[in-house]
C-alpha cells in the first residue's frame, strides 16, 4: 500500500509540464522533506511501487532516487530500501498541510516594486515610445563584423578575462575623445566610466552623492526613473517649478535654503519630457548656486547627436566639469539593446564610481565595449549618425505635419529644436484622461502623462517618439489617438 505521502506527490506531477519528470519528483520529494511531511529517518516506497503510483516509468523514478541520495537528502538502507537522511534536522516549523502547496511567495522582508512598471511593459499593440532611435536602420552586418573583430581581437590577446570596472579601455579613449571634439569637455580616459546606459549612469551617481536623508531637487515634470534611483538611497525628492526657459532658479535657491541639498539633476539639453533647452544664463546662475551651496549637478545629456534647429549649446560639464556629474549614452547612435553609458567626472569620482560598479557588476560588457570603440575609431558611427540624423529631421517634420492634419487644434506643441519626441499638451485634462483610459483598446501604449509629474499640479501632457516609427506608423498612431478624442 502506497504511503499516505504519495497521495500528495502524485497531484504535483504533471507529464505535460516542461521540466522532465525525474525532475518534479526530486523536487516534490525535497518540499516534503523541507516542510516536515517526511521526516528524517523515514522510508520511502519502493521505486517500482512509487513508479506504479505515479504513472511513470520505473527508471524515471530510479534516477531521481538516485540523484536525492547524491545530493545528501535520501540515503539507501541497502535490502531495507531507501530513507530519507537521518543527518538532515528537523523542519523548523511545523508540517504544511496535506494537499496544499508551496504558494511561491516570498516568506521574507523585502522592499516591494512600484504600484506601474518604470518601463513601458511588452504587450499587444504599438509602442508610442518617449524619444527612442529606429533600429531597423542600423546596419546589422556593420553590427556583426564589429563584433567578429572585436572577439577575434580579444581572444588573440587574452583578453576575455575579467577587466576593468570602468570599462574597455579603447572605448574610454574613444568616449574622451569624442567629448572633448565635439562638446567641449576637457576630458581623458581618466574621466570616464563606462556604464550599462544613461539609466545606470544615474543611479550609479546617486550611489556616490546621496545619503539617507539628503534632499535632491527635480523640475516638477521629469525623468520618472531617475526620481526612482534617487529616492532609492533615501533621497528627499523636492520638485521646482519648470517653465519654457527650463528650471526655476528661485526654487532652487530657496529649497537649498530649507535643505541639505546633495544634488540637482537636469536635462538641460533638450529637457525630459518638455524638450525646452536651458537658457545660458540659467545654466549660469545654477552652477553659481553649486558653489555657494556645495550641491552637484547630474546633467543627464541623452540625446545630445540629435539638434535640429541649430548648434547645441555646450554642456554645463564643459566649462564647469568640477561641479557637474555628466551622463551620455551611446543608445541613441548605436541601439538601446546594447546598453552602453558612460560618466564623465572628475578622477578621483571615476575611482569611486568604479569601486561601486565592482560591488554590483564586476565589469562592463568586454566584448560589446571593444564592438562599440571599433564602430568610433573606424568612423563607422559617425557616418551612421550622419545617415540617421537626416531621416529623423524627416521625419520630424512629417511629424509636426500629420499631428496638425489629424489633431488640429486638439493638441498643442512646440516644433523641438532636438531630441527624438514630441511633448503634446492637450485642451483639457479630461480629454487627456478620456485618451488614457482608452489606450489601450485603441492598440497603443504609452508612458503615462502622471509618469512625469514629480507634485500634483504639474503640468499634464504625453511625451510621444518620433524617430522610430516610419511614416505609415506615426500617421497610423495619430489617427488611434484622434478616434479616442471623440
């Protein structure tokens, strides 16, 4: 007669699941044990009744007992049969009752998740994203080779071990180098760190400058993720108000008055998610600020190859570079899937950046660093950058076009002078909730218009990506959020 046990085991194997069977005995047999339904010292059935039992084939079970014993959780008692080990301790708590399996969740302390995803999740539908490049027009065999060479290269030099944590260093000369040329920064190697993208250049800041308690400004519409990171390690979150020459000094000057201020983040370059630039005077007078209240400043330039309307504005890392933590990232240019970063600052920042990337991840992506450094010093990007940047200047101004024929005066908007989105102010609040709530059954998801607000009362309004959908798309897209108008 089979063990009262066995009922149990047998309802938790189930041949069309994808683990092997020997598998889900093994496991089913070690749950047992852990929660006290078999006990030390305690026979199991034969294999050839267990076998019979549960349905299967004997070797099957044969080779699970096998692995338990193994493994230390059953031990064979020769003529006897087989026991569980009588050197594993009692369960601690008490024997779970029969037929009730283990739920899966967590029997422990743990910091829960945010109420909504910080990233737009997959799902069915089109993806209105907040400003991401096209990958479809980046050349996959350029992608390819650069990877072949790059392995080829490594592996010819030994040089697939474990590297440095501020990264691969051609791609650092790489990075300084493009830096210094084309944005003005008075940068080497030495300066730089090479990151898993601008995401994790933010947090890896917040890391350094941050401690419990510390108050770090945000304009009062912002870069939800990087609010994430900083409240993360315990950040006082003060919002200030934003207006269409970028942040407001006044409230910054006077949360510094109230605060122990550690950080202010912008986006001055084209600012997350309006897309208005920082005005030179203001970027001025925050650095004066800097000074006098011994704040810095994480100025996240994400996206700083794409300026259409005129010269960008050199960033605030390029004549202030001891009071400002610079993040870039090379997403925009190559692929966001690659997920290469970098942070420009001081020397002895990088050295404890590249302590605190040791602790979380060892070392960058080796292989992937040298591809992307190849990609630089060969021109390959640059041609790239030239190639992309024209057809997103394309389709910028089909953009503006289709939103003019399909929403009219439904939405308002500025032409951006750069970056890859559009920031859509619509009439009135309902309106912007009644296209919310039926997004989804329009086939489209995008980041919440609340996503970005940082206090209640900020202004509401969509952030919607031009760049990686093609024509066809992008009228597609505007005709959904036309039907949800009406």
């Amino acid at each position: 007669m089979l063990r009262p046990w066995q009922i149990s085991l047998s309802q938790r194997i189930d041949a069309a699941r994808p683990e092997p069977v020997y598998m889900q005995i093994i496991q089913a047999v070690i749950r047992d044990i852990e929660s006290g339904r078999l006990t030390s010292g305690s026979y199991l059935p034969s294999s050839r009744d267990l076998a019979s039992g549960l349905g299967v084939n004997r070797k099957t079970v044969v080779l699970a007992y096998e692995d338990l014993i193994a493994q230390g959780w059953l031990s064979s008692a020769g003529t006897r049969g087989t026991m569980v080990s009588t050197a594993l301790p009692d369960p601690a708590g008490a024997a779970a009752p029969e037929g009730r399996e283990d739920s899966g969740q967590a029997e422990y302390r743990f910091i829960p998740g945010p109420e909504h995803p910080l990233a737009l999740p997959e799902g069915p539908g089109l993806k209105l994203d907040e400003g991401a490049p096209d990958g479809r027009l980046f050349p996959v065999e350029l992608l390819s080779r650069a990877y072949r060479g790059a392995a080829q290269r490594l592996t010819r030099a030994n040089g697939l071990q474990y590297g440095d944590p501020r990264g691969a260093p051609a791609l650092r000369e790489s990075v300084a180098a493009m830096l210094k040329s084309q944005r003005g920064l008075p940068v080497t190697a030495q300066n730089i760190c090479i990151t898993r993208g601008s995401q994790n250049s933010i947090f890896l800041a917040a890391s350094l400058l941050i401690r419990p308690g510390d108050a770090v400004i945000v304009e009062e519409l912002t870069y939800e993720p990087a609010v994430a990171a900083f409240a993360a390690r315990g950040a006082k979150i003060i919002p200030v108000g934003l207006d269409h020459d970028g942040i407001c000094l006044e409230d910054v000057e006077a949360a510094c008055r109230r605060n122990r201020v550690a950080a202010v983040f912008v986006t001055p370059h084209h600012q997350f998610p309006t897309t208005v630039a920082l005005r030179p005077e203001r970027r001025l007078r925050l650095l004066d600020l800097a000074r006098q209240f011994g704040f810095a400043v994480i100025e996240d330039d994400y996206d700083h190859e794409f300026h259409f309307a005129s010269q960008p504005l050199l960033p605030m890392a390029a004549y202030a570079p001891g009071r400002v933590i610079y993040a870039g990232s090379l997403s925009k240019l190559l692929l966001p899937a690659l997920r290469i970063g970098y942070i420009a600052a001081p020397v002895d920042v990088i050295e404890a950046l590249a302590h605190n990337v040791s602790l979380v991840d060892g070392m960058g992506n080796t292989i992937t660093e040298h591809a992307a450094a190849e990609l630089i010093e060969s021109g390959e990007l640059s041609r790239h950058a030239r190639k992309v940047r024209q057809i997103y200047a394309r389709r910028r101004t089909a953009f503006a076009q289709a939103l003019d024929a399909t929403l009219g005066d439904r939405v308002r908007y500025e032409m951006p002078p750069g970056g890859l989105a559009f920031w859509l102010r619509f009439a009135s609040d309902e309106l912007l909730d009644r296209i919310e709530n039926g997004a989804a059954g329009a086939g489209l998801r995008f980041a919440s218009s609340r996503s970005f607000q940082t206090r209640a009362g900020a202004p509401r309004g969509l952030r919607i990506g031009f760049a990686s959908l093609d024509e066809h798309e992008a009228r597609s897209a505007l005709k959904a959020l036309r039907s949800l108008m009406d």
